[in-house]
C-alpha cells in the first residue's frame, strides 16, 4: 500500500498478511466492534485507514458494511438514517463537512455509538462541536500506513481526551524518543516510534528508507509527539513541517487550532518559507465562511491567542484547500505554491 505523500513523495509500504491480521485483530477488539454494529464505509478502501478499520476489523468481527461509493454529507446522513448506522469512521475533512452542512441531519446520527476520526489531527474545537452538534463521541486514533496502520486510540470504555490519539492499542508499543533514540521525559516532545507485529518489511525497492525507518526493531514514524502521566500520546506535528523562526519552534498544527476555531473560518492549513530576517516565517492558507472577513482581522484574531512570531506573517484565502483521495490536506503541495 502506498503511502498518502501529504508531505513528501508516497512509498510502497510492504505490508504481509500477519501484519493485517494482528492489526484488525486488535482494533476490533479494541473498539468493541460485534456483529451487531453497521459500519458507513466512505473513505476509499485502497487506502490503509479504511482497509483496517472500516473493512477487515468489522468483517473479523461479522459486522454490516455499509457503502457509500462517494463521500457527500446528504448521502452520509441518508445511510445512517436508513440503516441506524452504529460507528462512522471519516478524516477531520469530513466531519467538517458533515458538521458545516446546511442538510445536517442530527436525528440520522441518534444510533452511532462511536464516531473514529482518523488520517489527520482532528482539530479540538472541530471535535467539540461535532459532538454538542451530533451528541455522538468522537474518538480520535492515530497509524500510518507503515504500520497497517493503528498504533493508538481513544479508549472507549474509559476517558477520552480531546486533543490526545490515546493510549497504544494492544500488542502495540509506542514511544517518544530524541534524536539518539533515547526516551523523552513525559510530557516532552520528541519522535514517536512504534514496535509491535504491525509493522511492515520495508518500502518496496527502497532499501535505504527502510534502513532509515527501521532501526533495532522501531518504526521512526517522523511525526512530532508527547505523552502524559497517563500514557496518552499526543500529536504535535509532522517532523518535516516544523518551522523555525528566529530559533523558536512553530508547530503548525498549533496554529491551525487557532485559525479552526474562528467562527468564519472553514478549513486553514499552515506551512513555513524562507524569510531574510528569522530564518522562516508562517504562512496560513484559509478558505472562509463569511467573505466579509479581512486578513487583518484574522492576524488580529490570532494575536490574541498565540504568541507574536507564531502569528503567520502571510494569510491566503483559497477558494478551497488541496486534498489528496481521502480527503487529507495537502501540505507538500502549498509549500510548493509557497516556494513558487
């Protein structure tokens, strides 16, 4: 299976059987799938988040499969309705479509006893509102295609926390490390590496970035991570999309939190380029809601929430964010917009 190429160019993840078996295995017993759950299949099964969670866990467990072959949320709302659909599993872009929908039908959703939000950070106030929304839980996990793909999740008979992927799933060890592979204290931030039977053989005809990506038996997954007293993980962001401004650390999924949460914003996505005077500097792309609203007031807005150099120096408006087949954003292809 290949990987998204959300931030660099996809490789052909070799994944064996065993690898899909465990992890299907140990998601459906993890989200207490049963034969009694019908499941909205909506992301593309080719893709890794899709094949696990929404096809083979459910079908080891004898659960419906509910397909839609197109995501649209009129549709999505339909097939709940119809069939009482338990646990709909979708990307953040996604639920943000069904959340903005003038066709938003909260009663289609009155039997989903789960919500999976999965394939990207669900932003915190995107989540809450889905759920006073919907009055459904969302339940935010984390994988990658190298890892067929769940490593975390939300518990669901215990706390969830906003913001967090959760404790490791059975049989799956996580853990945050620094750039000499050696455990980071909690609450710091480091690379999240991953061991346990999930984990693919290598890129396909790549045997460089698989000595690279495996190293002593650990997936170095390249995304940016902490973990609490609780063993909860934390995405802070991708490795490759940090920024750094006069010395100081910008990651941007913290100011997406921001752009997310102004009420005449629908979608942002941020990315760093080259700047004469700090080294780089911040620049938001965002696609509103109310065409009214000014960059000033954006720049405003953000000021009042995060600190000087994290605010983007450069806001965008986009008619709509790039997406690749399951709906993640593209930032590999705005930094080359950036660059251009």
């Amino acid at each position: 299976l290949y990987t998204s190429g959300t931030t660099g160019h996809p490789k052909g993840a070799m994944l064996t059987h065993g690898n899909l078996y465990s992890n299907a295995r140990d998601t459906g017993d993890y989200l207490q799938m049963s034969a009694e759950d019908r499941i909205i299949a909506t992301l593309p099964v080719f893709h890794v988040f899709a094949l696990t969670v929404v096809v083979n866990a459910p079908l080891m467990k004898g659960a419906t499969l509910l397909l839609a072959p197109r995501f649209s949320p009129a549709e999505i709302f339909a097939l709940a309705a119809n069939y009482k659909a338990t646990v709909f599993a979708g990307v953040p872009t996604m639920f943000n479509f069904l959340y903005q929908s003038e066709q938003a039908d909260v009663s289609a959703f009155s039997n989903l006893r789960l919500a999976i939000s999965g394939g990207a950070s669900l932003p915190v106030s995107l989540l809450h509102s889905f759920e006073e929304k919907f009055n459904v839980r969302v339940s935010e996990g984390y994988g990658l295609s190298e890892a067929s793909p769940v490593t975390c999740f939300n518990p669901i008979d215990r706390e969830r926390k906003a913001g967090s992927i959760g404790p490791s799933i059975v049989n799956v060890e996580n853990k945050v490390v620094d750039e000499n592979g050696d455990e980071v204290p909690v609450g710091e931030v480091g690379e999240l590496i991953v061991r346990g039977p999930n984990v693919m053989k290598g890129y396909y005809k790549m045997p460089e970035d698989t000595a690279f990506a495996i190293r002593d038996g650990w997936l170095y997954t390249g995304d940016l991570a902490r973990k609490d007293e609780e063993d909860y993980f934390y995405i802070v962001d991708r490795k490759k999309d940090l920024i750094i401004v006069g010395g100081f650390n910008v990651y941007p999924r913290e100011v997406e939190e921001v752009l997310y949460s102004h009420n005449g914003i629908v979608e942002a996505a941020v990315v760093g380029f080259p700047d004469p005077d700090f080294g780089e500097a911040v620049h938001a792309y965002v696609v509103l809601k109310d065409p009214t609203i000014t960059v000033e007031s954006i720049k405003e807005y953000c000021a009042k929430h995060i600190v000087k150099y994290k605010v983007p120096s450069v806001i965008e408006i986009l008619d709509e964010l790039p997406k690749n087949t399951t709906g993640k954003i593209l930032r590999r292809t705005l930094k080359e917009a950036t660059k251009a």
